[in-house]
C-alpha cells in the first residue's frame, strides 16, 4: 500500500480552488481593506455590484471569490458550495447550522438586532399581560425565541425590506431589525426599544471541508487571523 509524502497530501488538497462567500451589500465594502491585509486581491470587479458576474478568481490559483446575498452566504457554506465565507453573527443566529464552524470575529459590520415600535406607544407596552403579538421581521426564529422567553407568542409577518412600513400601516405592532445608525427608525417615526443581540462578521467554515482538506483551510484562516492582528 502506498503512502502519500507530505508533498503529495498538499498537492491534494489544493486539487481545486477553495471558494470564499462574500455578502452583498454594505460588509462588501468593509471587507475590501481585510481581504488586502489577508492577501487576498479578487478581479476588480468583485466589488462592483451592477456586475452580473458572481465568481470571481483571485490572484490565488487556489482561492475563488462568489457574492451572494447576505443571508445566502451561511447558507452556500453549511451546504459545501463554498469552503469558507463571511457573514453577521445575525445569520448564524438564525440558521444555527451545525455544519458551520465560525473561529473568528472579524470586528466588521457592528450593528445589532433590535425591536423598535411607533414612537407615540414607546415604553406603554406592558408586555407581562401579553399571550401574542404580531411582529414583522425576517428574522423569525430569532424573533420567536426572543418572545418565547417572556411567554409571549410571536406572530410572524415576513418581510425582507421595508419593515418600518409595518407598524404604520397596520400589518404588525412590533418590528425587529438590523439597527446600524437609527436613521431609518427616526425617519419613520419608530423607536428602537431593546436590543436582542449585537453583531458583528464572522469567518465562517464548512466543518466538514475542514476536516476533509485542512490544510487548504487551514491557510485561509491563518491568513484572516494575521491580518486582524
């Protein structure tokens, strides 16, 4: 039986690109400074998002670039399409995949998830004599759990944009969000009343594709964790 030197294990594992996910949108643009610390140069237009292209190569032979949505990057990791990938500790905490590893916080993308409601009934909610409430999110597992803990059901009304409509027009009392600066909040007369949890990116890892090729994983985290320190 033949055994593979060290050499020819590398070689291996570097039989095909391994493929980092990036999220569309405003982590994109705060990635751009990490991504050159870690060494990483994707072709330009990675970053322009009216490109109709998805994939890119990087000036690694071995290390390919996709952009997907923001919640889709979790999604492309835990099911192998891509080895590696970032995204908020919110979408972790939404999916909770068991097949994502997440070894580190890459102190980008701070905002927090929140509940805010119209600011004419801010802080008159008694919530101890409520059994239900009608929220908008899409978030509806991290909104459920949230309730769950004071008793109260949560009835989820699905929306991916335009929650701060919600209240106003009557299709939820409550909404829970990404919060950033408020402004968006502020300028539909919402008040942001708890945080549920703050946020931050994460470098993401398919467990499996760290165990089936860990030196080519290995590489990129080591890299992602130079380029923090």
């Amino acid at each position: 039986m033949s055994v593979l030197t060290r050499d020819q294990k590398l070689s291996s594992a570097f039989d095909r690109p391994v493929v980092l996910a990036l999220p569309k949108g405003r982590i994109l643009r705060e990635c751009g400074p990490l991504l050159a610390r870690a060494g990483i140069h994707p072709e330009p237009d990675y970053a322009d998002e009216d490109s109709r292209h998805m994939r890119f190569p990087t000036d690694h032979p071995d290390l390919d670039v996709i952009r997907v949505r923001s919640f889709d990057v979790a999604t492309f990791v835990a099911f192998g399409a891509a080895e590696i990938g970032i995204c908020g500790s919110d979408v972790l905490m939404e999916f909770d995949y068991p097949e994502i590893y997440a070894p580190l916080d890459l102190g980008i993308g701070g905002c927090r998830v929140s509940v805010a409601e119209p600011q004419d009934h801010a802080g008159k909610t008694d919530f101890s004599r409520l059994s239900r409430v009608r929220v908008a999110s899409k978030y509806p597992n991290i909104t459920k759990k949230h309730f769950a803990t004071r008793g109260i059901q949560a009835e989820i009304v699905a929306l991916n944009g335009a929650m701060e409509l919600a209240p106003g027009l009557g299709l939820s009392r409550l909404i829970v969000d990404l919060v950033a600066t408020g402004s968006t909040l502020r300028a539909n007369d919402l008040v942001e009343t708890e945080v549920i949890a703050q946020v931050t990116s994460r470098l993401i890892v398919n467990r499996t594709a760290l165990k089936t090729r860990p030196e080519a994983i290995k590489i990129w985290i080591d890299r992602f964790r130079e380029a923090l320190a």
